[in-house]
C-alpha cells in the first residue's frame, strides 16, 4: 500500500473515532480540512436548526459558487435563507447587509428569484408567516431542498459516502499492532501492559534488561483479542479468471485490490536511476522500444474544430479511418469525417416519441436545462451508435459509414434520472444488444431490435459510471459495471445473473477496457481526494502487472484514457497528453499539443492510434496524427486537389469542348459516308 493511500485511509479512521468519542466539533473540522468526506446528515441537521452561516462555511471547504451552475444555486439557496431568517425576526440591518453584500453576485444568474428576493424587504414576521408559513416548517422544507442540490453535484457525490470501516476500527489496529509486537518478544508477556503509543513494545528480558520489539504487523491480519489468541488466518484469494469455463458458477467472493497513487519526484528520480544502472542489452533493447513506439504516436496536430458547446465525450469509428462521433454538453451529437474534414451529421436533443414517456421524465424535461451527453459510443462493428444523456435517454442510430445515411434507430428510456453510459454486445445472427448504466445502481441489458429489457442486473450500492462487454470465446460474454465506491462486479449474460466482485477502496473506477485482441484489461480510476491511476490487470487473476506513472496528484476530474492497437496507452492530464508503452509503467512522452488544452481534457483515439482527438478550452477539438496518420491526410487533400482542377477545368473548357466534339463526329461520319482513297 501507497504512502498516499495509508494517510487517506488513516484520516478515515481518525474521523471514525472522533465520531465515536463524540468530538463533534473537531469531527466536522476534519471533514472539511481533509475534504475527503462531505458529511450530508450535518448539513442538514445545521439547517434544521437555522445555522446557515455555519453551513455556508462548510459547504465552502468543498465547494466554490463560480464552479458551475450547480454549485451556485446551493449557495444561493443558502444565503436566500440567511436574508430570509433575518426578515423573519426583523433584524432589517441584517438583511439588508445580506441583499446588498451576499445575494448581489447572484442577480445574474437568478434574476426573477432576486426579483421576488428584494421584493421580500417589505414583509415582516407575521406577514411571512402567512405567506411561507412558520420558520421551522420553512427550514425544513429548504434543508431537503438543500440535501437534493447538494446530492447532485457531480464533485461531492464521491464524497458523501463514508466507506464500510468495522466499528472502532483505529483502536483494533493499535491493539493488534501491540500485541503483535508482545508477540515477537523471545518471552512475550501473557499480561502486556502497554506505556506509550510513541514507541515500540519494550520486551521484558532475563535479568530485568528490556529491549524494543518492531515487528511488521502484516496486512491480511484481523483482530487479535490477547496475547494468549491463536494468530489469524488470512483469507484465502480466488483468482479472477476471465476463461469461458470459470464463470459457469453462480456464486464468487470479493476481491480487493489497491491502487498505487501516483509516485512522487524522488520516485520518479530513482526510477530514472535504476534504468540508468540497468545492464547495456537491456538498455539498448529497451530504447529501441522505445524509439518504435515513439514512431507511432500522434503527436502533430493536423488540424482543429469548433463547436457551440464543451465537448463531453468523443468516440473514433472502429472500421472507417478518420469518423469522429461527438458529444456535447448542450445536448448535440454529431459526425466529423477528418479525411475530407466535413462535418457529415449534426444533431440537437429532442425527444423522439414524447407520447410514450413517462411523466417523470416529462416532468424531468420540463425545466429549462438540455439534458447533456455524457457519452458517445460506436458499436463494435461500427453499424450503430448510441448516445447517453444526462437525463434518463439512450438515443441509438445507424450508420453504416461515409457513404451510408445516418438514421434514428432506437429511443429508451433507460434509467431515472442520469444514463453514465452505453455500450454494445454484438450478437452474431441478429442486432446488438444495448447495455446502459446510471445513477439508480442498475446495469440494464436491452435487444435493440425490439427496444424490450432484456437483463437488469442489481447490486451495486453507488452510481454505476462505466460498462463494458468483452467475449472471452465463442460461447462466452461477460460484463464489466464500474461505480462511485470502486467496485467492479462481472456479470454473465444470464438469469439470474451471476456476478463476481472486485474492489478498489475509495475510487472511483471510471473506465474499464480492454486491449484490441482481448486479452489485456485495463482501469481507470480517480481517488476521492483526486489521486488518479490507471493499472493493467493480469485477466487470470486479477493481479496488478503494471501502473503507469505520471498523472498528476492531485488531479482534476477523471482520468481520461485509452490504449491503441500499437502497443502504447494514452492519457490527457494537467494541460497535456501522456504517453506509455503498454508493456512499461514509465511516461514515454507527453505533448501540450500546441497549448490550450483545459486541465482535464476529454479525448478520443482511433483503435489503430493513428489520429488522437482532444478538447480545447475554447470548445474545439485538436486533432493529432502520427506519421501514418498525416500520409493519409496528405495523400487525400492531394487527390481532393486534384480532383477539384479537373473539374474546374472541364468547367472552364465546357462549350469548346462541346463544339470541337460535334465537328468531329459530322467529319468522321463524312469519312465512313464516302470512300477512302486508294494510296
């Protein structure tokens, strides 16, 4: 376990304790300090009891107004109801100090509410009893407003869930650590008496002489009562196999497994010096890997888009070179072909068949934000597409590529409130099958021909973000769903389903994939304190083989990623793209592709690794090539050059070509009319 990792689950435990021994007061201090857990039942309780100033102070550790749309109306809200308090108990200078200092900023965004908030001057207590009814029924009604608001901002959901830690667990692991130690005394006491925490176990030895004992309390060890208890027993690890012939058992435990964090500059440097000691075969070997792999990697940019809105998700077609299927923020989809650089589809959100939707998503329509997408995906053999929106829909078109038409194929309502994500399980004799995720911890598995719900697969305890299909043999399909606490469960097309569970404690495993021949996986993941990671995890037991450093610490959102047919894995983080060889956890290259690029940039690479697209701050994309890459690009504007003089010159020539062309038929059929001259 990580240096990182031991602190962030430390500071769990310290806040676990405080929490038993009833130090509320440095409890919530912590929280907000450490930022790694967002403690909604206090939040709440604060505005029960009408202490807004204290929950703006909290809310604040986390949270920023100018971090989005979400973030303001929370504190807006707050600070509505601090004015709203003061009015209710008269306090006029108060309020009008809140309207004047606190609620202005907010005239902007919320013009009517400020409006009616200003309005409000003229009332007093009796008067806003009758109108909003008595205080406490007010705060009660705007602290489960308030819960709500906080609930759905993407940056705390990760943090509003405490991991599953057994009760007193920091004292367990002192006892055990203590007695441990008793226990590695050549006369260990069966009645220890324990000084100090600051030093180790002294040992009691012949003739009254006392020696230290530091023996390494190993991981796997559980609650050790006294010094006379037998030594535990670890538990005993099941290999993940991902073989067509393991998965046909109904039941399987819980694997963990633990991210590293990413290492540090003194790491980093001492890598560095191992690879310098390493032998001179290898060395040579390993830069002529190197230089290889550098070859394939797009690095020049080629060309740059724009669009109306931030690109949220970005998917390159499987077959046809160069199709690009974008998502955006404001609810638009479209197609960009980089050959030709044409834009060959757009479209904007609607509701396809509004009659047939339930009245919660109408409901859920109803108010005026487009739902967004988040994500983009092409099916395997690139003849649909689908498309997740924040906001219970999973659209699906086909398209068969440049030459074929773009139809609407499919609408499902998929999940209430938020759809994470889609993907596509080909089927070989009929269509696809759809696989969705969302924010109601279900994974659903639909026949896209008919529309029907085909599997529902339930027991995650936290928003699933990613799924993912892979085909282990002919017979054999299984499903991997990621969510908010790190876990990963995989499931067999079956009922009733059959899953087996893995986890990362306290990530959230935003991305699962596989190589292009299926037999390597890959994970992404980010920390609830934004320690991010991606890992190679050997399929035949869900060990790690390699992590791959470099990201930056602490990051920004999630680690975005993926691997290409070439053998290198890209990554966009911190104002750039990142480079490594699959097969080696050190950063090959990194590139800010001419600048511009946010911190947490979204990306998208063709399964060649030929062209790499990435998003821009301004709302556009950059596209990158490699050497492949920018052939074919200069290849096809050579031919589209050429084939554009050809008509203007056909067009130029038109009617004396025209005309020479008649003469020359009434001549030739003058000859073939007479006889031909004898010579």
């Amino acid at each position: 376990m990580t240096t990182c990792r031991i602190q962030e689950e430390l500071l769990y435990l310290v806040l676990q304790f405080l929490k038993e021994e009833n130090r509320p007061n440095v409890l919530h201090r912590l929280e907000a300090e450490s930022q790694i857990f967002f403690n909604l039942e206090y939040v709440g309780l604060l505005a029960s009891k009408g202490d807004w100033e204290a929950a703006e102070a909290y809310v604040s550790a986390f949270i920023k107004p100018e971090d989005g749309a979400k973030s303001r109306n929370i504190f807006f809200l707050i600070i509505k109801q601090k004015y709203l308090e003061a009015l209710y108990q008269g306090d006029d200078e108060k309020a009008v100090g809140i309207l004047d200092n606190e609620l202005k900023p907010f005239e902007a965004s919320h013009k009517r509410e400020f409006k009616e908030i200003r309005a409000m001057r003229k009332f007093r207590g009796d008067q806003l009893s009758s109108r909003f009814g008595d205080i406490e029924s007010v705060r009660t009604k705007k602290m489960e407003e308030l819960v709500k608001l906080i609930s759905d901002v993407p940056e705390l959901q990760r943090k509003l869930m405490f991991p599953n830690i057994q009760d007193s667990r920091l004292q367990t692991v002192i006892n055990q650590s203590l007695h441990r130690q008793n226990s590695g005394c050549r006369n260990p006491s069966s009645s220890p008496v324990f000084r100090s925490l600051s030093l180790d176990q002294a040992c009691e030895q012949h003739g009254g002489i006392t020696a230290t004992s530091s023996f390494p309390l190993h991981p796997s060890m559980g609650l050790i009562p006294n010094a006379d208890a037998s030594p535990p027993v670890a538990p005993a690890t099941v290999p993940l196999q991902l073989s067509g012939s393991s998965w046909m058992t109904s039941q399987y435990p819980v694997n963990h497994f633990t991210f590293p964090s990413a290492p540090s500059s003194a790491a980093r440097l001492l890598n560095a010096e191992n690879q310098i000691a390493t032998s001179g075969v290898s060395k040579k070997q390993k830069q002529a890997e190197n230089l290889s792999l550098l070859d394939q990697l797009p690095l020049t940019v080629v060309m740059s888009v724009s669009h109306d809105s931030a690109v949220s998700s970005m998917d390159f077609h499987p077959a046809e070179l160069g199709l690009l299927l974008v998502g955006t923020a404001s609810g638009g989809v479209m197609i960009w072909d980089l050959i030709s650089r044409k834009m060959l589809m757009q479209r904007e959100f609607r509701i396809w068949d509004v009659e047939t939707s339930s009245m919660s998503m109408q409901a859920a329509m109803a108010d005026s934000c487009t739902p967004s997408v988040n994500r983009v995906k092409w099916s395997s053999d690139g003849s649909h597409f689908g498309v997740a929106y924040s906001k219970f829909i999973v659209h699906i078109y086909t398209c068969r590529g440049r030459e074929d038409s773009i139809e609407d194929f499919l609408e499902i309502e998929a999940h209430p409130g938020s759809v994470n994500d889609v993907a596509f399980a080909n089927q070989s004799d009929q269509h696809p099958w759809v696989i969705t995720c969302g924010d109601d911890k279900t994974v659903k598995v639909w026949e896209s021909f008919t529309g029907g719900l085909k599997y529902c697969f339930q027991g995650h305890e936290a928003p699933v973000y990613a799924v993912c299909s892979q085909r282990l043999d002919d017979d054999h399909q299984v499903l991997f769903s990621t969510d908010a606490r790190g876990t990963v469960r995989v499931w067999l097309y079956e009922d009733p389903p059959s899953a087996r569970t893995f986890v990362a404690p306290h990530y959230v495993v935003a991305k699962i994939t596989f190589s292009a021949d299926g037999g390597r996986m890959f994970l992404g993941g980010t920390s609830q304190n934004g320690v991010s990671c991606i890992v190679e995890l050997d399929e035949s037991d869900g060990s790690m083989k390699h992590a791959y450093e470099g990201l930056a610490m602490p990051s920004v959102g999630f680690v975005q990623y993926d691997v290409a047919k070439g053998g290198y894995l890209a990554a966009v983080d911190e104002h750039m793209v990142k480079f490594w060889g699959v097969d080696d956890g050190s950063l090959l290259k990194m590139t800010d592709a001419g600048g511009e690029l946010p911190t947490s940039p979204c990306m998208g690479l063709d399964k060649e690794g030929t062209f790499m697209a990435v998003t821009t701050s301004g709302n556009g994309i950059k596209i990158l090539a490699n050497a492949a890459g920018k052939r074919i690009l200069h290849t096809m504007a050579k031919r589209a050059l050429d084939a554009s003089r050809a008509a203007a010159a056909v067009q130029l020539r038109g009617p004396n070509v025209m005309q020479s062309s008649k003469q020359n038929m009434s001549s030739g059929q003058a000859r073939r009319k007479g006889k031909t001259p004898l010579l």
